[in-house]
C-alpha cells in the first residue's frame, strides 16, 4: 500500500517515493512505521517459537548526503523501538544494513533500483568510506552495555552484487568494516553476504576473523529447482 501509486509515476523504491512526495514524505512515512509493524508483530514472533528477528534499516536511518531525498532518521527511532519491542518478548536481534550509500546492489529494496554506485562507478571509493564512517557510528552506538545482549548479530552490507562488483574490493572492505566494528567494541557475530557466488567460491577466503558469519540467502520461491530439495 505504501506504493499504490499509478505505474506510470515510476514509484519503485524508497528514493523515487520519497522525491514524488516531497514534503509530504516524513508524515507519509511516520504512519507507515507506526502501523505495519507494531509490538503485537513481536509477540506473534516469540509465540510462533522463534527466537530473533532480522531487521533491516538503511543508511539514512544514520545520515544523509547532498541530493538525497530520504527522510532523515526517523527509521532510527523505530529500528530502536523494534529492539525494545525484542528485548520486552525474549527475542534477540539480527541487525541488518540493507541500503548502503550508491547502493551495494541496484536492487529496489536497497533504496534506489538502478546503477550500482557502491565500489563501483564515480564515487564508489566515496560510497565505501561513507559506508565505513555509518558502521563506525552505528557500531559504537550498540556497543553499549545496553544492547550487548540483545544484538547478536550485526550484518555489514545486505546482498552486496559481488556477481558484478570485483570481488577483492568487496573482500577488502568487508575486512576492513569488520575491524572498525571490533575495534569499536561490538562483540556480535558480524554477517557479510556471499554476494550470489555460491558457497564453494568463500572457501579458504576472510580466515582469522573470530566471529564472522556468510549470509547466504536461499529464495525457493524464485527457483523451482530448489522447492523440490528436502531438509538434507
């Protein structure tokens, strides 16, 4: 509902959303995250038997850079009322940047659809250190006593290109994100995507980083192929 706008607006993503509305973006945006997911969303979590939730946020849930049309930081105050929703009902935390600056992907979900602008392109060493100084931000921020065992997982980029990105570049900042996040005290596993190159390709790859986790997602939906496999 949130993007019944007619098709031929072009509406299809938080940036072509936010630039059609204008003004209007904060209010439309502020009843969107106070309905579509409320505490009563959390308790159905915990009562359903599971134990965390996968929460996604972009970056301008942190900053925002010259020309962006996203609404600045008010993800930031439900992202944080989710966490005290999880804390209240026993559940812990699977915390997930989704859309990095120039995004990581040109997938909709990642903010904007389009050209991939993160480590790649004009600014894409521009893209990749603003990416670093937003987990040095968010990772001192939940380093906090607070939040130490609630949030057991910190994911550095969702679903990163890597079919099209060079792989070494995606490697090298995901090393480097993952030192600025330990160094900054943040003692959750830290997740790094495997970028659609299939498990074989990672390994022997990212050795001696104590606590990492690859995030391999697996949509059988999209693949009939895969509906067919059993548990095994």
């Amino acid at each position: 509902s949130l993007f019944n706008y007619d098709s031929g607006l072009g509406i299809i993503d938080e940036w072509t959303l936010t630039s059609h509305l204008g003004s209007a973006a904060q209010s439309t945006l502020e009843k969107h995250y106070a309905t579509f997911v409320t505490e009563q969303t959390f308790i159905d979590i915990a009562n359903a038997g599971l134990d965390h939730v996968r929460i996604p946020f972009s970056y301008w849930a942190v900053t925002t850079y010259s020309g962006d049309p996203y609404v600045f930081r008010t993800s930031w105050r439900y992202l944080l009322r989710g966490i005290e929703w999880a804390r209240k009902h026993g559940l812990r935390i699977n915390l997930d940047l989704h859309g990095l600056p120039g995004s990581q992907n040109g997938w909709n979900h990642s903010g904007r659809q389009g050209p991939i602008g993160w480590l790649n392109g004009t600014d894409g060493a521009l893209n990749a250190n603003r990416s670093l100084e937003i987990h040095d931000q968010l990772s001192q921020f939940f380093a906090q006593e607070r939040y130490q065992n609630i949030i057991s997982f910190y994911g550095l980029a969702n679903e990163p290109k890597m079919i099209y990105l060079v792989e070494s570049e995606v490697l090298d900042w995901t090393a480097s994100a993952y030192t600025l996040v330990r160094k900054n005290g943040m003692n959750a596993y830290v997740v790094f995507g495997d970028g659609f190159l299939g498990l074989a390709k990672w390994q022997g790859q990212l050795q001696g980083y104590d606590g990492m986790v690859l995030d391999a997602h697996q949509y059988v939906i999209f693949n009939e192929n895969q509906i067919d496999f059993n548990h095994t």
